[in-house]
C-alpha cells in the first residue's frame, strides 16, 4: 500500500489519433520500488492542456526499477479550442511543467496551429504568471475500515461547471465497487485489497474562477482481531512480530489453504547498512510452501502484508515453522545475543527451522573444521533466529531453549 506521488521521467511522448480522438501520452524512466500505478492524471490550466505525471508509492525498498506507461484520453484537438501543437506535463522533476509536442497521425493535424513552438513558449510562462489556478489543500481525513469490509468516501456534488472532479486511489490496494449521488454528496463505494495504509485522492478543478481543490482520505485497513492502533506506526506499534507472522499465515492461507511458513527475513534498509536493534529494520518478508510451489510476502509496512506472489517450485531452505510454539519475539533475542557477548550490529536475519541440527565440533580448537551435522533429534526441532552480523558470522538463537549458537565455533556461548 502507498501514497500519491509525483514521478520523474526520462521521456515523454504524446500522439493524438484523429481518426479516434484521442490523445496518447506515454511516459518511461526509473522509480524507487515499490512505485506502482503510474499514470497521468489530466489538470485545468487556462493555457490549454496540460498533465501531472503521478505513482502509488510505498514501501521503499532503496532500489529503482524502470517503468514505461502509456494513457489515452478521448479530447477532440480538431475544433481549434485548445492550442494543438502541444501538451505540457509535469513531473517529479519540472513540477511547473515541460513543452511535448504532439505527434499527429493519420491526417497530419498540425495545421490546426499556427503556433510556433517560440510563440508556445511565451505563452506556457504567461500562463504560468498570470493563469495558474489557485491550489487549495484541504487538512486531510483519516478512515480506519476493516480488511474485506466495504467503506464509503463522500464529497460535495457541487462540482463547477467549468471544470472537472477526479477522484484517485490505488487500484492495487483498493476496489471500487459503486459510485453515485446520495442527496448533496458523491458517494464511492470501496472494498479493501490489502492491509496496511493508503490514500484516496479527491481534486476538484475550475477554470473561472480558476482554482484547484484536493482533498486526501487516509485510509488505513486493519483486522478486526489486528490489535493496530489507529496511530501505530513500526516503531510504537502493540503488534508484535510474531502476531505480524500470523497475519502473514492468515492472509496467504485465503487463497492458498494448504500453505505452511518456511521462513521469516528481515532486511535494513537502504542495503547495505547495519541496525543493532530488531527495531529499526524496515522491511520484512515471509516464504510458505505450498506444495507443488511456494509463495513470497512483502511487508508494506508494520502490521500488513503486500498480495502474495507465487512461484513454481517448492522452497527447500527449511522445514515447517509452527507459530504456537514459539515464545520468543525478535527483540528478546536481541538481549540474548547481546548478554551473549556479540556486537550486534546486522544487516539481514531470519525465522527458520533448519532441515538438520546445527552442526558441531567435537574439538574446539578446530574452529575451520566443520564436521557433518548429527541427525534431527527430539531436542534440536525448534526454529531458529538467525543473524548475519558485521564481522561476518551467523548467530543463531534457538526459539525453544532459547540458547545462542554462532556458525563459526557452533558451541553454545
């Protein structure tokens, strides 16, 4: 789930179709996952057309992906309304805007203006001057609606005449499910996708008198039985990792029952860097076998999980992680690993069960001698937590004994 954003990018292009009055605006470049839903959204400007080029952003992740879009709007260029020799797009980076041609096809319409792009000019930075409609920012609304469960958001009918309402979410993380006019209000009717937190963007646009309105609804989707506050974020949240785990379970199990957790990751964002707190990580995940495949969760942040994603193939990293017979959250193992005597400071960990016991050494002294690990017994089927620390050494926590086990000795400690 994410939020409204400007995107940049390293080439625009536009192409109107004559023959079926449209306008093509196509738009490519780099964004910092995960960017989703990129789009052009169409603005009221005096000086003729002109567009905003937007994303549903969030959670970042510190990498980039490349994207490319393209958007038709159906607009008859032939009446010689509007100046048709170009558009204007904003974007991330020229929020006023920058001039693209317009490429006609099938009847060469660029003879319905005379404009040169010089003239173009002065009168794109006129109407930046004198023209540009006032923005008015409304304080935004807060919606706490649960997962599954339909929700409405309202807003005034009294759209201008001279002028446009457009309402904005991410089809990702909401479905629109009605829309009408109950007494003075527009009514959407909408059905949450996802958990986690999201926005609905309503902008209103006039030309006379020029202004442009936008009002953001906060929707953040929770589960009846979550225990999130409305006001929780990753760091004070009352959720604890292992009940975000069970979400994780909950939600995968909907639309595949028969899946089983393999494993839990956490990563510190951006890559690279090192946290010595379970608390300042960023972006977690969650691996289940399914059986003759497994599927993949991202965190979208604390509390929710992004839509599951399957892949062929079964994972075979560990065994089976029972949930209910886990006591220990991450943040208890951080002590334990701490009192252990070990600089914590880490960039990746896990929740695993390995499929064999952890190896060990009968001499101490052949610390770079790694004997074969003995057979699974009783004692040592518990999940572990696992911590790839700085100076280059996995510490291993069991869930059970609650005992610390590194991987270059593999004593206990």
């Amino acid at each position: 789930m994410g939020f409204i954003v400007p995107v940049s990018a390293t080439g625009l292009g536009a192409v109107y179709d004559s023959t079926k009055r449209q306008l093509l605006l196509s738009a490519k470049g780099n964004v910092e996952e995960i960017t989703t839903n990129i789009h052009f959204q169409r603005l009221t400007w005096l000086g003729g057309l002109k567009f905003r080029l937007v994303g549903w952003s969030g959670p970042l992740t510190g990498k980039e992906h490349s994207y490319s879009v393209n958007d038709r709007f159906s607009i008859d260029l032939r009446s010689g309304a509007l100046p048709a020799r170009f558009v204007v797009v904003a974007d991330a980076k020229n929020p006023e805007g920058k001039l693209v041609e317009i490429d006609y096809r099938n009847d060469g319409l660029r003879r319905l203006s005379s404009l040169r792009l010089t003239e173009v000019s002065k009168l794109t930075q006129a109407s930046r001057d004198d023209s540009e409609p006032k923005v008015l920012v409304r304080d935004d609304e807060n919606i706490n609606v649960l997962y599954k469960q339909a929700f409405t958001v309202k807003a005034p009918a009294d759209a201008p005449k001279q002028g446009s309402l457009i309402i904005d979410f991410d089809p990702t993380s909401l479905s629109l499910q009605n829309a009408g006019i109950v007494g003075s209000n527009l009514v959407w009717t909408f059905n949450s996708l996802q958990l986690g937190s999201t926005q609905v963007v309503v902008t209103t646009s006039s030309i006379n008198p020029p202004y442009i309105a936008r009002q953001a609804y906060g929707v953040r989707v929770i589960l009846l039985d979550s225990g999130i506050s409305a006001s929780a974020t990753s760091e004070d949240s009352p959720i604890s990792y292992l009940r975000f785990l069970k979400i994780a379970v909950s939600q995968v199990q909907e639309k595949y029952p028969n899946a089983t957790l393999v494993l839990g990751e956490w990563t510190a964002i951006p890559p690279g860097t090192y946290v010595g707190d379970f608390r300042n990580l960023k972006h977690f995940a969650a691996v289940f076998n399914t059986g003759q495949g497994h599927v993949t969760v991202d965190s979208t942040e604390w509390g929710a999980w992004s839509p599951p994603v399957y892949s062929s193939g079964p994972w075979l990293g560990g065994r089976v992680i029972d949930l209910e017979k886990i006591n220990l959250e991450p943040t208890q193992a951080d002590i334990l690993v701490k009192k252990a005597g070990w600089n914590l400071q880490f960039n990746r960990g896990y929740l695993s069960a390995p499929p064999t016991a952890l190896p060990t050494i009968p001499d101490p002294t052949a610390s770079n001698s790694l004997v074969p690990p003995p057979p699974l017994s009783d004692k040592d089927r518990q999940a572990y937590y696992i911590y790839n620390l700085k100076e280059g050494i996995q510490v291993f926590v069991g869930t059970v004994d609650q005992k610390v086990y590194h991987l270059s000795l593999l004593e206990k400690r």
